[in-house]
C-alpha cells in the first residue's frame, strides 16, 4: 500500500509534541543543578540545601544522580527502539508509546522537586535518585519512538529538512518556555524585608563571614530581595509548565494517524543485534564520536548558563530568560538561511562550521566578568554568538541521522529507524552523564571564595572553556563523514523506484 506523504500541516502537529518534551527537558536541564546545588546569591534569596552539598571523590551528589540517570536513559534507549522497532498494534509501532508515556513524563517532572524530608537530609538525595529514574525511563519512552517517526514522515530530502527545522523551532520555544521558570516562580514569591533576611542568617556579621563583603552589602542594603516560599513557587511553576507540555505531547499522538505514512512493519531483529549492526555503520559512527564531544560541551554549557549569568555577570537569575530570547529570536531568524543553504550546499559543511563557531562561542563565554564590559552587554554578545551554531546544530543533526538510516535500510533491507536514533541518544547521553558529572564537580573550584575576591567563580569559567574545546574536537571529527556517499545511495534507489 502506497504510504501518504506528509504536508506541512502534519509536520508542525508532529513538531508540536516536541515543544512539549524540550519544555520538561529545559526545566530538568536548565534547573535541576540550580536548584539542588545552589549558589550563594540564590541561599541568600531563600534557597534551602535540601541535599548534602560538597563532594565525595569529586563527584557531588547532584552530579552523580544526574549522571547516573543518563546512563540509565541511554541503556534503557535500545531497549525502548527494539520494542518499538518490532511492535506489532493498530495504532503502529510509535504512537502507542506516546499516548501512554505522555502523562507520567509531566508528572514525574515534577516530583523531582519535591523533597520531602529535611534541609540537608540524605534521604532526600534517595527520594531525588528514585524520581530521576523514572524521569529518565519516561523520557525514554516518548522521545525515542517520536524521534523514530522523523525519517518516516520526512520522505523525501525536501521534507526531512523541513521537519527538522520545525521541530527545532518547537525546541527552541519549548526551551524558551523552561527558562522563564524563575520570571514565573516571581509572581508566587513572597518577599521578606531587608531586616528578616539579616536575622535570618544570624545577623550582619554572620552575613558578612558567610556571604563575604561584596554579596553581604547587596543583602543589608536591599539590593538582593530574600523569599520565604523560594521552593514552593518554583514547584508551582513546573508544574504549571508540566500540564502544558502533556497537552502538546498529546497532540501528535492523538491527531496522527501512523498508518498513513510510516512502515509499520515490525523489524524482526532483537534490540541487542539492531543496536550492533546499526554501530556497525562506519558513517553513523562517525557521526556519534563527533555528536558525543558536541554534547558534553553543550550540557556543561546549558547546565552553567544560569551560573554565567548570576555568578560571573552578577546579573539576576530572572535575567535568563530574556538573554534566551534574544539568542532564540536571532537563532530563529537563521532558520530560513539554514534551510536554503543546506539543501543547496549539504549538511555537513554548515554543521562542522557550526562546532568552530559554538566552540568560540563557550571560549567568550569563560572570559565573562573579565573584560571592561557592561554585564548586560556581554550577556547579549554570548546570546548573539550563540543563536548562529544554535539554528544550524538545531536543525541538520537529525536530518543527518534521517539520511543514514534511510541509507542503511536501502542496504539491509531492514526498517530499524527507532534504533539509529536511539542508538544515538545512547551515544549522547552518555556524553552527558559525563558532562554532569564534569560541571558539577568542576563548578566546586572556587565556591567557597567569598564574592569580589580573586579566584571567585573560577569553576563555572573552567566549564566553558572545557566545553570550547570539546566542541572543536566534534567538528573536527565530524569533517571525517561522508556526506556525498549516502546521499547518492539514496537518490539512486529512489530514481530506481520512479523507473
């Protein structure tokens, strides 16, 4: 039966249920660490150390659940592709997946934040590691079948592009939408005065030898406001966000039907010989290596933006947000560009130019607070930097993966598109358990410097210059694949078809 080919109508319901998972991958992403490894200034507003803090063999135990928990993400990725990948329903072999993932992925988003014992109290880092698996396994569970329908309703070249750029557009809105967190947790923030906040830590000389001179003089002159119900609007606020995603997660799902333009016909391979022949494809793992490096160095990135921003501009954590607008409206304003020059030009030299200019990118990044240069200033420069590399690896990373797939299906004869893109998320989430654990044990340099001193912030800059380099080393490997070879094994088997 001849299978429907996709209008844009279908893609941007398809790109819908990304703007739902980016929303609780931002919060996760961009919050997490924030929240449960705090920084001074945000102690200072209210903030509780709800886990232990410090390190055991250099590694924090935000760092290692976070680790951890992309470790179990990306063994428990091939697991997910095979069972898609060979399920047999009515409803095909991805949508069945996302209509029953959708729900405990929002809602387990949330109870991440919900610690429930003390301040400081071990048990809560046992509560945290529980909910992080189940975040992780439901991530899992929706991304990796969603991911799976890409190549199959994006056809033709034309149309994968396409699609990747509208799910990059949902992305990068549904990341938008995660880092308002802190302007939205402002409307259910209650303030304490000046005064309270000095009795609350114990008086002014108990502010100054714990916050040190600079950050003290923000708290007893005002400059620095204190809430009472600091966790409490956050929790409000994700879960204000959840709800939001779990409706546009459900969209896709329910609005598609699979039938009409995917192959359905289950892969008779099991998970653990697919995800074997598909790294045995010399292009993809080209691709992968360089795809690792990239995401190491853009999670430590993520995972600091909101620490650049507080602890080495000395700008407000509410700032965030508008800095990712003007680096998603610019990156946005590339789209079009990077839609006409890479189906003209190819893929694979925007994308290696992509890491050069990311890498200088996180290499501006280090230096902030360091050159004579207002701080919002400098926020906006990084934000500009950012939008180029960010429209182009937004976009192209997964028409690639689409281009090989299809490529090794003309080759095996075998429908194992779940797998390539699972065995990718294999890939990358291990580069970011590696990155997590890198940042937060790295970000410890330098924390019990009080503030204005040498030496202040040094951790958080060691993380982008650190990602600068490994994202060099990723474009470097990524000239390595051959573009030219699979896309011509591609138009020679669909000449051969219209013959």
């Amino acid at each position: 039966m001849t299978k429907k080919i996709a209008t844009n109508k279908v893609l941007w319901i398809f790109a819908i249920g990304q703007l739902g998972w980016s929303i609780l991958s931002g919060v996760i992403s961009n919050w997490l660490v924030f929240f449960f490894q705090p920084s001074s200034e945000e102690i200072a507003r209210g903030q509780l150390e709800y886990i232990p803090q410090g390190a055991f063999l250099g590694l924090t135990a935000i760092g290692m659940i976070t680790a951890v928990g992309r470790i179990f993400d990306a063994v428990t990725d091939p697991f997910i592709a095979g069972k898609s990948d060979s399920l047999r329903h009515k409803w095909g072999r991805r949508i069945p997946f996302l209509r029953f993932a959708a729900i405990p992925f929002g809602v387990v988003t949330v109870l991440l934040f919900i610690s429930p014992f003390s301040a400081g109290s071990k048990a809560n880092v046992a509560v945290l590691f529980v909910f992080a698996m189940l975040f992780y396994l439901c991530m899992t569970c929706y991304c990796t079948p969603y991911n799976a329908l890409i190549p199959e309703l994006g056809s033709t070249q034309n149309a994968r592009i396409n699609l990747s750029t509208f799910i990059s557009v949902t992305y990068f809105f549904g990341t938008a939408v995660a880092y308002l967190v802190p302007n939205i947790a402002g409307f259910f923030m209650k303030s304490l005065t000046t005064e309270e906040t000095v009795a609350k830590f114990g008086g002014v000389d108990a502010v100054k030898e714990r916050f040190g001179e600079e950050l003290a003089e923000q708290i007893t002159s005002g400059k620095l406001v204190a809430y009472s119900n600091y966790a409490s609007a956050y929790r409000i606020t994700i879960a204000i966000l959840a709800a939001i995603a779990i409706i546009a997660m459900l969209v896709p799902a329910f609005l598609i039907n699979e039938n009409d333009y995917a192959d359905t016909t289950p892969s008779k391979s099991d998970a653990f010989s697919s995800l074997m022949a598909t790294f045995r494809n010399k292009e993809f793992r080209t691709f992968v290596f360089s795809d690792i490096l990239y995401w190491i160095g853009l999670t430590m990135f993520q995972t600091g933006l909101s620490f650049y921003i507080t602890v080495l501009l000395g700008l407000g954590s509410k700032m965030t947000f508008p800095l990712f607008a003007v680096m998603t409206v610019m990156s946005l304003a590339c789209y079009p560009l990077v839609n006409i020059f890479s189906k003209k030009m190819g893929k694979k030299k925007l994308t290696a130019f992509a890491f050069l200019f990311f890498s200088v990118t996180f290499l501006v990044t280090s230096a902030a607070g360091f050159l004579p240069v207002p701080p919002i200033a400098y926020g906006v420069l990084i934000a500009v930097l950012a939008a180029v590399p960010m429209a182009i690896l937004g976009i192209l990373p997964q028409a690639v993966v689409a281009d090989i797939s299809e490529a090794d299906k003309i080759d095996t004869g075998e429908s194992r598109q779940g797998m390539f893109y699972a065995a990718r998320t294999f890939a990358f989430k291990l580069g970011q358990s590696v990155a997590m654990l890198l940042f937060t044990s790295i970000a410890l340099i330098g924390k019990g410097i009080p503030s204005g001193n040498a030496g202040y912030g040094l951790g958080y800059r060691l993380t982008a210059l650190i990602a600068a380099v490994l994202c060099l080393l990723g474009g470097v490997i990524f000239l390595r694949y051959n573009e030219n070879k699979i896309i011509a094994k591609i138009e020679e088997a669909h000449a051969d078809d219209k013959a």
